[in-house]
C-alpha cells in the first residue's frame, strides 16, 4: 500500500469520526408545554368555570381558541400562539380558578370546554452529519477493500520469495 493510498484511508477515518462527534454533539431535545382545549360534553362541577360573552371581549385569544375548538373539536395553544397562555391564565385566575389540578372547564353559551394542561417535546438534529460519516466511512471501507484486493489478486505474489 503506497503512502496517498495509506494516508487518505486516515483522512477518511478520522473525518468519518469527526462528523460522528458533531452529529452525536448537535442533537437538541426540547420539551414545552402548552393547554389543550377540547369541546366536551361533560364536567366536574368543582373545576367547572362559567365564562360569558364580556370575558371574551377583554381576553380576544381566549375566544379565538374557543371558536376554533367548537368547530375542529379541538385546539392546541402552546407559548409559540402569543398572548393566548397567558390570557387563558389570567381569565381562569380572574374567576377565581386555577390550574393546578392539570385541568379546568370552561363554559360558554350552555357549551363546555376542557382546558387540559399537556406537554410535548422533540429532537432536533443535523442530519447532513450523519450522511458525511457515512460517505466517509464508505470511502475508507472502499480504499481498504480495494488495496486488500490488489494485494491479494496480483501485487501480494510478487513480494513472496
């Protein structure tokens, strides 16, 4: 094996490594949480909040929600919504409520909506670093194949005595 041949199956181990390293060294896990409205047809009376149109003025993201939540049958807001967390936090808190059992009912015009707190997450990663060490890791199997089959097919009988 000549010198180029030996130094490039190097280059190609120690790149493959290297973008291994960045790819395990970029992967972000994130985790948030959000409130999911659900349009219901029950509810636990002491959790249960009686809401009216005028509340709907003042806290405008709350009713957009609601609207959207009677006619889909559900709604997600997470912090990635604007002011929508908060105002549903401040309306619940303004009725004297909390949501410290996870979840509340909110009803509206004879209708009623579950409030569940819920939390969801992900992995964000590079993915162009996993394909590099691959191609690298593919090239140095490659170089070391193809010198293994010279060796053995031709240029290895030579140097035999």
């Amino acid at each position: 094996m000549n010198n180029r041949k030996r130094m490039a199956i190097i280059v190609a181990i120690v790149l493959a490594i290297g973008f291994n390293f960045l790819y395990n060294n970029t992967i972000i896990y994130w985790d948030a949480y959000g409130y999911e409205v659900i349009l219901s047809d029950v509810s636990e009376p002491e959790l249960t909040i009686e809401i009216t149109n005028s509340d709907m003025l003042r806290y405008p993201e709350v009713a957009s929600t609601l609207e959207t939540a009677y006619v889909d049958g559900w709604e997600m807001i997470t912090f990635d919504d604007g002011d929508a967390m908060n105002q549903f936090d401040e309306l619940i808190e303004s009725k004297g409520g909390t949501m410290d059992s996870g979840y509340v009912f909110l009803v509206l015009d004879e209708e009623i909506y579950s409030v569940m707190y819920t939390t969801y997450g992900g992995m964000e990663d590079e993915p162009i670093y996993m394909m590099l060490t691959g191609v690298f890791m593919l090239i140095a199997s490659g170089l070391v194949i193809h010198e293994l089959i010279l060796n053995y097919m031709g240029r290895g009988k030579e140097t035999l005595p």
